[in-house]
C-alpha cells in the first residue's frame, strides 16, 4: 500500500475543509439563502425540513423562518432545547457548504412566526469549488420545448456557471442538459454555455441553479472569459470604444 498517496489524500481533503468559530459563522450565510434544517428530538427521532435564513443579533441569537408543517410535527419536534442541525451553502470566495449544530432557544408564533437559534459554537466549511469563480449579471436565454427563457448569469468559472430567474418559472431537474446562451449586444456575438444542472435552490425571491460544462460549454466559456473585464464590482463585456483592438472577441 502507497503510504504516501494516503498521507496526500488526507492532506488534500483538510485543505477543502475548514472551522469558523462563534458569530463568523453567520458572514458565510447570505440573508435569504434556504437550508435545510433537521431537528433530533433526545428519543434520536429526526425532522428534515427547508427554511430561509433571516439573520442575527448581537446577543447570539439566528434566525430562521417557519416551515409549512403539520400540527402534530409541530408538536412532537418544535419543542426549546431540541438540537438542530443546519446546512446551507455559502456563495463567498470558492464556495462552501456550511454545516453546523444548535439549539432551539425560542419558537415564536405571534406576531410572527420565526424560529430562534443559538450561535453555535463553531461551523465546519467544506469548499465546493477548485477553480476561481468571476462575478457578473449578464442577461441570457435558455430556449425551452416552446419558448425562451429570460435568464442572468450571475458567475462564472472553468468548469461551471451559475443563474437565477424568477421563481415563478418552469423548475430544471437535476442532471438535466441545458444551454445557456449569452450575447454580447455591442458586436451580437453568442456564447452558448452548454453543460448539465448540477444543483438548485430558492433565494430571495429567485430560482439559482448551477451548471457543470460540457467540453463545448468550456470552449465557449473561455471565449466569454476573453471577452470581459472587470468594472470594480463585477465583470462585464468589453467596451470596443475604450479598446478597439478587442472589438471581434
């Protein structure tokens, strides 16, 4: 047996994994993001569940929304003391899903209802991505069975890209084939973004979803890559006025 490949592997997987401690947790949850949530009762009975991450306090409370539960599921699991845990995903740097243990500290019904944490201790991060991904808001078009439909492109990288769209449209399944395509409306140039669905979920109000390329989505995507430049808060195609040499890209 290869000691040194193990040694390297373990290696490799401390790298993609990562502690926060206390209130930091709560800088890697976007406000809005759903996660999901499971309840452990002291008999080892579990409750599963999706709810939206509201925010925090200074006095080391979270908060989350009420999920739509039956009455009796109400009963048997909302109960203070119950330890919960949670998972969501953190869009930040190379992305990571966070993953943590707490408490029900308080479950609140009128005036509204909200579910009330205490900060954990501490989270584990596990990062999702190897590769650098880039910012944007560009507008796209995903052509479905009998119409197009209107779409941003909210990053790219490498290997994968990412979109939202209103969450009253049509949903996409996992592993589903898809084709993004992106025009430049200064010079019409397309760039069809083409891969598989590899996640989805609700946030603020949107649908996002994430796609692993195909080889022609990655060809494609380093010819968008090529393309923009980066305006200080994010990035966007290339100006042929400012820079007439990049105008055929």
């Amino acid at each position: 047996m290869n000691t040194n490949a193990i040694t390297a592997k373990k290696s490799l997987v401390r790298v993609k994994e990562k502690i926060v401690m206390g209130l930091k947790v709560m800088d890697f949850i976007q406000h809005g993001t759903e996660s999901s949530l499971e309840i452990v009762t002291p008999l080892g009975q579990r409750l599963n569940f999706k709810s939206n991450f509201i925010g925090f306090d200074e006095h080391q409370h979270i908060f989350f929304t009420m999920p739509l539960l039956s009455r009796a599921e109400y009963v048997e699991f909302f109960m203070e003391g119950f330890n919960v845990n949670i998972e969501g995903i953190s869009e930040q740097g190379e992305g990571a899903l966070v993953r943590f243990r707490t408490r029900i500290e308080h479950i609140i019904y009128k005036p509204i209802n909200l579910l009330v944490f205490t900060v954990p201790q501490q989270a584990k991060l596990v990062l999702l991505r190897n590769e650098t991904r880039y910012e944007l808001q560009l507008q796209g078009n995903i052509q479905l069975s009998n119409r197009k439909l209107r779409v941003v492109l909210t990053n790219v990288s490498s290997g994968g890209c990412g979109y939202s769209y209103e969450a009253i449209s049509p949903d996409f399944d996992i592993d589903q084939r898809i084709v993004l395509e992106v025009i430049n409306s200064t010079n019409k140039n397309a760039y069809a973004l083409s891969g598989i669905v590899r996640n989805g979920k609700k946030k603020l109000g949107k649908q996002t979803y994430g796609i692993v390329y195909d080889d022609p989505g990655q060809v494609n995507c380093r010819r968008l890559l090529s393309a923009l430049m980066y305006d200080g808060t994010k990035y966007v195609f290339i100006n042929p006025k400012q820079n007439p040499a990049l105008a055929g890209l």
